[in-house]
C-alpha cells in the first residue's frame, strides 16, 4: 500500500549536525591517542628505572607504584575518551607486545649490569622513558593517517 505523504527536508542545521555525526564515526578509528599519554608512561617508566639506583628492595614497590601509575593514567585516558565521544585507536595486543618488551629488556639489561655502578639505571633510566615517548609519537603519526 502506497502512501502519499510528502517527506520533509531537513533544516541546514539538522543537516549540518547528521554530516558531523557521520564524519566522527568515519575517524574514530584513526583518532590517536591523546599526545600526554605516551610522556606520562614514559615519564613513570623513567622514574621507576632511575629509582632503581638507590636501593635493590625498592624494586617490588616501585612495581607496584608503576602499575599503579599506569592504572591511573589509564583511567585519566579513558574518562577523557568517554567524554569525547569518539574513540580513538587502541594499541593492538602486538602493539602493546611491540612497546612493552624493549622496557623488559631494558629493565633486565640494567639489573645484570646494576654491579657497574648506580649510573646504568639513569642510561636505563633515559632509554626506557625515550623508547615509550618515541614509540607513542611513531604510533600516533601513523594513527593520524588514513588505514
């Protein structure tokens, strides 16, 4: 059965706000990660690999602060995420593999070398913070461009 009613045209602004909603659902796949979180991983990391120095039963709590920290900094990420909106790329599990195994390397490496002296955990230090905000720029470079 047919009927004859007569469609009505959006106004400009119903327009305008449906070709919006449209375009953030086409990037929200290729929105990065917000620019702070890579720094403030690498930040903790830094700190945690430099307190290593002063003492060697530091080692489970500064564990614990790490994780706790990066639970933190991800609670901050995802708060932020919800309230935009839009969700942006997530890390892949072989991302994150890719991320994280460097810092375990280098976190074993500087406990073999710890006999040395107290400044491998500053290069250690300085290494694994760099790795994380490096790592976080190549990722959110890629992530800006379209798949």
């Amino acid at each position: 059965m047919e009927t004859n009613e007569s469609f009505e045209r959006p106004s400009p602004t119903e327009a305008a706000a449906a070709l919006e909603a449209v375009q953030q659902a086409r990037a929200a796949g290729h929105k990065p990660i917000p620019a702070w979180f890579f720094p403030a991983c690498g930040l903790l990391m830094a700190v945690a690999l430099a307190l290593q120095a002063l003492d060697e039963f530091v080692s489970l709590a500064l564990v614990a602060v790490l994780v706790a920290g990066y639970v933190v900094t991800e609670r901050v990420y995802n708060k932020q995420v919800d309230r935009s909106g839009i969700a942006p790329r997530n890390l892949t599990d072989g991302q994150q593999l890719v991320l994280v195994t460097p810092l375990a390397a280098i976190w074993v490496a500087a406990e073999i070398l710890d006999a040395r002296g107290d400044w491998i955990w500053v290069v250690a230090a300085v290494v694994g913070g760099g790795w994380t905000i490096g790592y976080g720029l190549v990722h959110n470079r890629r992530a800006r461009t379209p798949a």
